[in-house]
C-alpha cells in the first residue's frame, strides 16, 4: 500500500492520558522482541510514562509478553490473548525449530508444562535445570513455545535483564482459550490492524499477522467497518526504536524508507537500526550509549523538535 502512514494511527502523536494497557490495545499489539526497544516504543507514544510506569503494567498483568503476530514475541493486553491466540499461527515452526535442536519426543508438552507449573517465571538457566538433558539454550526456548502456543505458557518480566518464562495458569490465572469463533476473532484481528496501520491493505494485514493471504482479504471484508484514523493536526519528529511497529507493521517500507537508505537502516545480519521519523518519513538513524543519543540524520533535520526528541529520551532513561 502507497502513500504516506498515519503517525496518528500509531500514536505517535503522544495522545495525552494513555497507559501502557491502552497503548498495547491501541495497536493491537506491540513488538518486544527485544525488550529495551519496546520500552522506548512506548516512550514514542506517551510524553508521560516511564520504564517504571510499562514494568508495572507488566507485573500486574495487564499486558502480557507472548509470541503473537508472525509468532513472534510481541506485548498484547490481556484481554486481547483469546483472538489473538486464536490466529496467531501454527504449531509447525516451532517443533521443526524442536526437532533442529535434538528436541524430540511425544512427551514435549507435558514436559515442558510440568517444568513451568507451580514455579513462577524462571529463567532459561532455571528451566535447563528441571529439563534435567532434555533440551538447553534454544531448545527451551521453542519448548516453552511450543507451550505457548496451546495456551498454557506466556513471558514474565525480565529478571536481571534475562527473559523469564511462566506458567499461564500460575501467571494469569487459567490458561489462555481461544477465541472459538474464528470469525470473529479474524474480524476483531482486522478491525484493531486497520485502526492502527492506515493506509494499509489485507496484503498487509497478512504480512503483519503471519495469515494466509486468502485468509487476511476474508479479514479485511469482515472489517470492512472500519473508520480511519483522524488527518495530522501538527507536525511530528520522533526517535523510534528498532523493531518499531511503525516499521513493522506493513508489507512494504518504501513509502516511508527511501531506497537508497534502506541498508542505513537495515545494515544486515538481522540487524535494525532505530530511527528518525518526520512527518511519517524516515529520514536518519540513532543510537545511544546509557543516556548519551548520536542522531545521524540522513539530511538536515529541523533542530527544535528534535532537540526536545533527545531529551525526552534522556528524560525517559532517567538521565
């Protein structure tokens, strides 16, 4: 789909009042694959919250790290998992991944659910430990998704910055169901990508959600409903993280990424740089070191906002 995006679909116009909660729901759901860059998506959107604000959010369960769209992890609300759970792909990835690992067994799923049941999020190192052999590095990891992906498993917080894994029953109180009509919950699918990613199309929605594409246009006509998002009131810098749903969340880049800074952005080996965003385009790159942000601007920026982007990242990391 062409034409310039919507920062206001994704919120990246800092909506004023929005917690962690309703930011995850507002877009449906929220890369976090990597943990430090999701945090710092949420500053792009909150003039307001703080690691502290997202971490709570996280404790109290109202939003919950998970594989989701594409299967991979994301931040959902809570009450969003059934429909998300619902379409959020297969089973057959992850016990090939298994099986490349030396993983097998007919016995993987209640081993891994015995493992997690009663514990409490534990670490990888904790989990390798009560496999006793049975799988290690990567192999837990794709068991525990395994896990995941029938319901009965969900990321916990970050414990000194390792990922931890929990039980969904001891982490949310019963295990994850379902949506159980598929309609409604691909309506529902169709219906929060729309609202978030505009202008877009069902190719779209299924390079985000991980569909088939016959599956995402039957999507999309059931959320046919839908209303776009307001035109921009004024204009918007933003320094967005890697992994940025902004980024994410279409087919193609180009309408946002000039061909010839692509590899400025996506250098290789799987790596993504954060970004400059003005006005809904791409226009540099930045890094930081603690609290220390390095712009390197693609070509001139306009200072004043950008100045204020700065700091508020240094505001966000308590700088």
């Amino acid at each position: 789909m062409t034409g310039p995006r919507s920062v206001e679909a994704q919120l990246l116009h800092r909506p004023a009042g929005l917690g962690a909660g309703e930011i995850v729901r507002r877009l449906g759901a929220m890369q976090a694959q990597d943990v430090p860059s999701a945090l710092l998506a949420f500053r792009a959107r909150s003039a307001t919250l703080t690691p502290a604000d997202v971490e709570a959010a996280w404790q109290a369960r109202e939003i919950v790290r998970t594989w989701g769209p594409r299967g991979t992890l994301h931040f959902a609300h809570a009450d969003d998992l059934p429909w998300i759970h619902a379409v959020a792909g297969r089973a057959t990835n992850t016990l090939r991944r298994l099986a490349e690992e030396g993983v097998t067994g007919d016995d993987l799923l209640p081993l891994i659910t015995g493992a997690l049941a009663g514990q409490g999020p534990l670490t990888k190192a904790d989990l390798e430990e009560r496999l006793k052999g049975r799988a290690t590095g990567q192999g837990v990891v794709h068991l525990v998704a395994l896990a995941a992906h029938h319901g009965l498993a969900v990321l916990g917080p970050s414990r000194a910055g390792k990922p931890t894994y929990v039980h969904a029953a001891d982490w949310l109180g019963a295990p994850v169901t379902p949506e159980p009509d598929r309609e409604r919950a691909l309506r529902e699918l169709a219906v929060r990508y729309r609202r978030a990613h505009h202008p877009a199309g069902p190719e779209d929605l299924a390079a985000w959600s991980g569909l088939p594409l016959g599956e995402a246009r039957a999507a999309w006509r059931l959320s046919a409903d839908t209303p776009p998002p307001p035109p921009a009131r004024r204009p918007v810098v933003r320094l967005a993280p890697a992994f940025d749903e902004y980024l994410m969340g279409w087919r193609d880049r180009t309408p946002v990424l000039a061909a010839e800074h692509t590899r400025k952005v996506f250098p290789g080996g799987g790596v993504l740089r954060p970004f400059v965003l003005v006005d809904g385009v791409i226009r540099g790159v930045w890094g930081r070191k603690g609290a220390q942000v390095e712009v390197r601007p693609f070509a001139e920026l306009p200072g004043g906002l950008l100045e204020e982007e700065t700091a508020d990242v240094r505001r966000f990391l308590g700088a």
